[in-house]
C-alpha cells in the first residue's frame, strides 16, 4: 500500500478512535452515571462534570487540529 494513502487512513482511525472514546467517556459519566442531570439543586458533582465535558471537548478540538492542520496546508 502507498504510505501515504496509509498515513491517511491512519489519521482518519485515530481521528475516529479518539473521538469516540471522549463521547463514550462523557456520556458514560454524565449520562448513565448521572452527573449531568440537576435533579432538587446544583452539586459539585454537576459542576465537575460540566468543567470536565468542556475540557475534553477543547482536548478533542486541539488533538484534531494536530492530527489533520499540518495536512490540510498542503497544496
């Protein structure tokens, strides 16, 4: 196989890999252990979560980048 065909489709399964594993994480924690829900008030617990969802979402957003932004420059 070309290498560079397979570094392609070795980004795009990183790509895949890593970003299903920030949204099983995120909603095995929020959603089937419950932390994402505010039920009478406002835990730590929510907050945690929320904190966490977001950082992981700027970690997946930057983790992109480095995988595929030196690519997509190429002409």
């Amino acid at each position: 196989m070309d290498p560079e065909v397979l570094a392609f489709l070795n980004r795009i399964s990183r790509s895949i890999g890593i970003a299903l594993l920030i949204m099983v994480l995120n909603s095995t924690i929020g959603i089937m252990w419950g932390y994402a829900y505010v039920e009478d008030h406002w835990k730590w617990s929510n907050t945690f979560f929320y904190i966490f969802a977001s950082i992981s979402l700027v970690t997946l957003f930057y983790t992109l980048y480095k995988i595929w932004g030196p690519h997509l420059k190429k002409d």
